[in-house]
C-alpha cells in the first residue's frame, strides 16, 4: 500500500511540472523515436541467429552469442553511469509521517528497476532464446538462461547506480573502481585474458546445470542490498545537508585560485556551479568518454593515414569538456544573471576568468591525452596542434557565441537527452569546432602536404594565443551589446 502512495505521488509530480507540459511535443517526437527503435531491436532479435551464421558460419550461435554478453553488460554499465538518472525521492515529506524508514529506503532502493533500460535488451534475448536455444537445449534451459540474463542486467542497473552515489560520497570507491575495470580493458585488448571465453565458458555451465542460476541471484541480492545501505545510512535530511556543505566547501579552499586574485575567486565560483548542480555534474561524469574516444580509433590501422578524421578526434578529445564549459557558461548563470549585472562592475575581468578556465579544462584534457603517442608520433602532433586550435581560436569563438545564449536552463535536470536551454547557436558553434579544422586541412591534405596542414592549424591557435586581448576585447564589447538581451530571454 505504501509502495502505492509513492508511485501515485511521483507521477502527479511529474505530470504537474511546468517541464512536462512545455515539452509535450516533444515527448512525443521522442516516444515516436523510441517505438521505431524498438521495433529494430525485435528486428534484430528475430533474425541475430542469421545474422551471426553469415558472420561466424562455422561456429555454434550459441556459444558465439553468449560470449558477447559480458561486453554488452560492460558497455550498458557506462552507459547507465553516464546517462541514466539516480532515483530520487523527497524524503522530507514523508519522514514526519508514520511510515517505516525502511520502506522509504527500498522504494528508492528499487525505483530504478522500473527505468525502459532494464528491459530494451528483452527483445533481443527473448527471441534468441526460444528460437535459437530452446531447440538446442530445452524450453526449460531457455528459460534458465533468459532469467539468468535479466538477473543480470538488474544486477547492473544496482551497482551503476551504487557507484553513481559514491561519486560524490567517496570519489576515490569510483576511481578504484573505473582502475579495474580499464585494466580488465586493456588485458583484453593485448589478449593477456580473454572476456569473450570466460563469457561463453559461464554461460555455457548454466545451460548444462540450471543450478548455476544461484550464482546471480547473490550478485543481484549482494548488489541490491549496497544500494539499501548506502541509502539507509543517509536516510536524514540534516545528515545529507551537512555532507554536500562540506564538500561544496572544499573547493573553495584551492590555494592555487587565491593566488589569481579576483579571476581565481571567479573560477572558484565556476567550479562550485558545476559541481552543486545536477546537469552539469553530468557533464564532468563524461570526460572518461571524451578523453576515451581515442580508443575507438588510433588501434584500427585504417584510420592512421586518415589524418581529417584523427583531426575531429584530437578536437573533441581535448576540447570537449572545455566546448561544453564554453558553449552554456552564460546559460549555465542564467538563474541569477540579473544579480550579476547589478553586481559585478569589472566586466572584462568576468570574460577573462571565463576563458581562463576554458583554457585550463582544455590544458588538462591535452595532458591525459599525452599517452596516446603509443599508437605513434602522428598522433601526438595531430593533438598537440588541436590542442592550441581549441585555446588560441575555438575558445574566442565559443565564448563569442555564447553570449547569443538567451534560454533559461534549469540546472537541476540531467543532461542526457535534456535540450532545455539549447538554441540554433549552441549548434552553429559546432561548425567552428569540428568543421572548420578539418576544411582547413583538406587542401593540404590533397596536395599531400599533410604535416603542414597540421602545422597551418596550430599556427592559427598560436596566433590567437599572441592576441588573446585583442580577441578578448571583441568578446567583450559583443557582450556589452547582448547582456540586457539576454537576461530579459533568461527571465523566460
């Protein structure tokens, strides 16, 4: 019954919010999306048995089938620490009432069982299992091996989850935690170990002896019970208040920015923002993706020689994060940008402390991508030389950009799937980000002059480096010409 009262009050939350009804259209743009997405995926799960056939003609389906599922476990494990939100409830109001601690605690424990991600996988397993197992096997093993799969996956939605809250709990848990499983990565990609095996061989055992099914129903009680815990232990208000002051706190207290005077102090405030609010914590969740993406890439030898596409890569490996920063700075403000017109008297002090920050964001990407020159020099120049294109004229560009900014964002909504506060501008400024540079290169490249197409494109950020307050300046007065405009849009 109690479980009852928590659902009918979450949905009227939602259904009464001023973000639900103001994007109905598209809501349902997007549910039309997601029915066509899921029509492909059943698509694939009738036909994966042929399909795997044409790819793998001489091996067992089966066997090839259940040797990719700890990969897809692992990916969908980003992908949920990522985009997937972490259930939530307002405990205040309830905690007065006479209602168990416990239950409040194993609502949220369990909300997210209900997220679509749990169960999209569905229709691909389901399918393979009675079309391409239950024949081999038995209906019996069949069902054995699709509820071993969908304990599984629930028992991944726990811990992504687990792990989401102890980000901000004890950051050094993830840190561990993400070590691991990069260092299980990369014995598997110099073939030291072998996922694909230990998949198929576990999996194998299961269809042999349903007894095995024991081993993840523990993982999913052992998995679900760190959620419970973890929220039990934090189940007052008082105590969680305390926790995130402290926390907020200590950024203020980095001894580096007090030496920057007023642009440290700025920069300080700047760091608090992205990390107090949900949106753009989210932002900073994803820099393993951005700073990862090289990985996709520099280890196919078919994209050694292709110097436009490794070009793209170095731009958004060490300047994503800083073309996020800079291309919402002024949204990111847009709940209180009346308070800063009224108060802040030093405007091109405010510009510089933002591109400052763009730099060292993008200072700091640059860095951990260094180790990339593994997969050889070309790599390492082709980063460097976009490293000083994102400081010396992307930063400018962006920054100019940004102040056309004039939609209210509400910071304390997700980012995955969220376009609250996204205008025409925000994508135009992707052309100058990925498409310009490459242009720029293609000439050079034709001709077969490709160092020096590389060279032309660093030259061009060094060249904005040495007239950083010149281009500053033009910032500046747009910004002068755009502040009323855009705090009367970010009234809205």
């Amino acid at each position: 019954m109690i479980i009852k009262w928590f659902l009918s009050h979450q949905w009227q939350e939602m259904k009464r919010s001023t973000i639900w009804q103001k994007n109905l259209a598209l809501n349902l743009v997007l549910g039309f999306f997601i029915f066509i997405m899921l029509l492909y995926l059943l698509m694939l799960g009738l036909f994966i048995d042929k399909v795997l056939n044409e790819l793998y003609p001489d091996q067992d389906p089966v066997i090839i089938f259940n040797g990719i599922l700890l990969y897809y476990l692992g990916i969908e494990f980003f992908m949920r620490f990522f985009l997937q939100s972490l259930p939530t409830l307002n405990i205040e109001t309830y905690l007065h009432l006479p209602i168990k601690k416990s239950s409040i605690v194993h609502y949220v424990a369990s909300k997210s069982v209900f997220v679509i991600g749990n169960y999209l996988s569905w229709l691909v397993i389901l399918p393979f299992a009675f079309k391409v197992i239950a024949p081999a096997y038995s209906t019996g093993s069949a069902w054995i091996w699709f509820i071993t799969f969908a304990l599984l996956v629930f028992s991944n939605n726990f811990l992504a989850t687990y792990v989401k809250r102890q980000l901000v709990n004890k950051p050094s848990v993830v840190a561990i935690f993400g070590v691991v499983l990069i260092g299980l990565i990369l014995l598997d990609y110099f073939h030291l170990i072998s996922v694909s095996a230990f998949s198929s061989h576990i999996l194998g055992l299961l269809l042999k002896n349903p007894l095995y099914i024991a081993i993840p129903v523990i993982i999913l009680i052992f998995t679900y019970f760190l959620n419970y815990l973890f929220l039990k232990s934090r189940l007052y208000p008082d105590e969680v208040v305390q926790r995130k002051k402290e926390k907020i706190d200590s950024l203020a207290n980095i001894k580096y920015l007090k030496t920057l005077g007023v642009t440290g102090q700025l920069i300080s405030l700047d760091l608090r923002l992205i990390w107090r609010h949900k949106r753009t914590r989210t932002i900073v969740y994803m820099a393993p993706i951005f700073l990862g993406y090289g990985f996709f890439f520099y280890p196919q030898p078919i994209y050694q020689q292709a110097y436009g596409m490794l070009i793209f890569v170095g731009i958004f490996m060490t300047g994503g994060m800083m073309l996020n920063y800079t291309n919402y700075c002024f949204g990111y403000e847009s709940n209180y940008f009346d308070n800063i017109l009224a108060n802040y008297t030093d405007f091109e002090r405010y510009i510089r402390a933002k591109y400052v920050f763009a730099v060292s964001i993008a200072t700091v990407s640059y860095v951990i991508t260094i180790p990339y020159v593994f997969f050889g020099t070309n790599i390492l120049l082709i980063n460097t030389v976009t490293f000083f294109y994102n400081i010396g004229f992307l930063s400018f560009v962006l920054l100019y950009f940004a102040t056309f900014s004039k939609k209210r964002m509400d910071l304390s909504k997700g980012s995955a799937f969220n376009y609250q506060g996204l205008g025409a501008t925000h994508w135009l400024a992707m052309l100058p980000a990925f498409l310009l540079p490459v242009l720029i290169y293609a000439p050079f490249g034709i001709f077969g002059q490709k160092t020096a197409g590389l060279l032309f494109i660093g030259a061009l950020g060094l060249t904005g480096l040495m007239f950083h307050k010149y281009a500053l300046g033009i910032v500046l007065r747009q910004f002068y010409k755009r502040k009323y405009e855009m705090a009367e849009g970010f009234r809205d």
